[in-house]
C-alpha cells in the first residue's frame, strides 16, 4: 500500500494560504434569497459552461449566488476563487450534473473541482477524475473554510477528496477511492456518508495530516458506511502528519476493513500521537478485538464532542437553501 499524498506536501501548503484570505470581512449576507445563474449545454440557460457562470459573480460579491447546472456531463476544470465567495453549484436531482476530468495530480491546478473560496455550497453534483491508478488524481480540493456538501459523489482511485484546510461539511455523500482517497488537513464531519475502496491489495480510507497537537483539525465519520471491494482490503486510517486525527461513530463497516483498523505508515513513532478511535460502530469491519493496541475506544463524552455540528461551528454557518430566487440584474 502505497501514497503519493506525501510527494505533494508543497501543494497543500500553497492550498493552506488560501484560507487566510477567503472570510467575508462584511459578515454572512442575507441567506434567504440568492441570484440565480442557470447553465445548460443546449444554451436554453444563461451559460453552457460552468466555470463561465461562476466568474460571472462579481469579486468580493455580498450576496448569495445559486449556479442551478441541468443534467449532462460537463468536461471542464472548476475553480471557485478565493475571491468569490457564498457561491452554490446544484445538479438538479441526485447524480444528474457530472463534472469530469482527468489529470494526474502534480500542481494545486490539476483537482477537477477546486474550492478556494469560503461558504461555499454543492448539492446533487457528480466530481470525478478518472486519470486511474497510474497515480494520485484528485477529484475535488478544498482550501475554503465554511463549506458543505449535500447528496454529492466524489470518485477517483488515489486522494479523491483533498479536504485541505478549513471547516467542512458533508451530508450524504458518496466517496470512492482506493488509496487515501479522504486526505488533507481540514476540520471535516462526515454525516451519513458512503466511503467505498475499489482497492483489491490493501487501501486506506484516510490519510489526515494534522501536524501539531495544539491544531484543531480532523475528520469525524458519523453515521456512515464503510464498504470495499473485498474482504480485509482496506484500513480506516494512516498519518500523513504525526498528529493525524479521525474518528468513526455509529457506522456500518464491512467486512473489507482489516481488524487491525489502522495504519502508523511503517513508522511506529507516530503510534505515540496519532488519535484514532471509533464509537458504538457495528457489522463484520467493526470488531474491535483485534484493533492495534494504540487506538482509542471513545467514550461517551468524547464522542458528543466530534460527532455533532458544534465540531465544525456547524450551526454558525450551515445554513437550508434559498426561499427565494432573484434575476442576475437585481440590484437588492
């Protein structure tokens, strides 16, 4: 089992700058009502293309602003910049707006999909990168803080998500990978989602990359579903920084989960500060008999505290979809 996650250390550090910068000065606008942007192939919306949509919203925009995508595949790279941010990009229904490319991941240019700025939303969307097992490739990147993502699938076969920097969210979405294909160093819940391995010879799910006991940083599984593609195939996590922090509560795990549970990347030193733990789990992967000695069973009180939103701030910025829609021109 083997990662490119580390190879790529310099492109996460530029990717963690981004973060410094991405925060409204002016404060959360108004939610309840957002401009609506429409894109579709056929030219029956505003644009065919969606990152034309998004550079259409203006710099240090105020106001919300929903980029509706009709169903189709859309071959292109997506950047939301830094500079835009309270910006939606929403499929019309579950799987029907696919977003594909295919790159190798070398530069903080090559992910599909790359979300740079803060209170970003995604639903319904499809991001995928199929550049294969020759390497990594990185499906989506996100450097923003306050960032959710609702019924969405992210797949490609090495660090499919590259949850880098910030607070994030995610509901009901789909994850698929074979190698690290959730890594970075965010500060991610993971609500009721679906982490499936296509790995036949041995895969991690994760690879968190705290660095420093004193950072705020980690990933909280809650409600999921461990899958692979099969038996003993895969662990649940592996350090890509000595501090490396993931938790799974409440979730299903298949038998694809080797007992041991978790990795130390062939350094028994980051035995010593590594936190990974699990919590009233359940199914044949979930058996903690045969865990490595230096992983945690939480405790009631330490499970309250990663497994709700107030983890990630939630209730400070999560926030339902807009009642109301206004024309591109609208001035509020």
């Amino acid at each position: 089992m083997r990662s490119f996650c580390g190879v790529n250390a310099l492109a996460l550090a530029l990717f963690s700058t981004c973060i410094m910068s991405s925060s409204s000065a002016a404060g959360i606008p108004d939610s309840s009502y957002a401009i609506l942007l429409r894109v579709d192939q056929s030219g029956k919306g505003d644009f065919t293309k969606i990152q034309d949509a998004i550079d259409s919203v203006p710099s240090n925009n105020s106001v919300f602003y929903y980029i509706l995508i009709k169903p189709g595949t859309y071959r292109e790279k997506i950047v939301v910049p830094k500079d835009k941010p309270f910006v939606t990009l929403s499929g019309t229904k579950t799987n029907s707006a696919i977003i594909t490319w295919s790159e190798r991941w070398d530069t903080p240019q090559s992910p599909t999909v790359s979300i740079l700025a803060s209170d970003f939303v995604g639903r319904y969307l499809t991001i995928q990168n199929s550049y294969g097992p020759s390497g990594p490739a990185v499906a989506l990147s996100i450097s923003g803080d306050r960032v959710a993502f609702y019924t969405c699938r992210f797949i490609s076969y090495q660090d499919t998500l590259l949850d880098a920097v910030g607070r994030h969210y995610y509901k009901n979405c789909y994850i698929e990978g074979a190698t690290d294909f959730v890594c970075g160093n965010g500060q991610s819940l993971f609500d009721r989602c679906h982490l499936h391995s296509i790995s036949k010879n041995g895969g991690s799910v994760t690879a968190q990359r705290r660095l420093a006991a004193e950072e705020n940083t980690g990933y909280s599984f809650v409600g999921c579903k461990v899958t692979g593609a099969g038996v003993g195939t895969l662990i649940l996590g592996r350090p890509w920084g000595r501090y490396s922090r993931v938790v799974y509560g409440y979730t299903y795990m298949s038998n694809a989960v080797l007992p041991q549970g978790w990795g130390d990347w062939n350094d028994p030193s980051n035995q010593r500060t590594v936190h990974y733990g699990q919590f009233r789990c359940y199914g044949p992967g979930s058996d903690v008999s045969g865990r490595v000695g230096w992983s945690h069973q939480l405790s009631l009180r330490e499970a309250s505290h990663f497994f709700r939103k107030t983890w990630i701030n939630g209730r400070d910025w999560l926030r339902p979809p807009p009642k109301s829609f206004r024309k591109p021109q609208t001035t509020p």
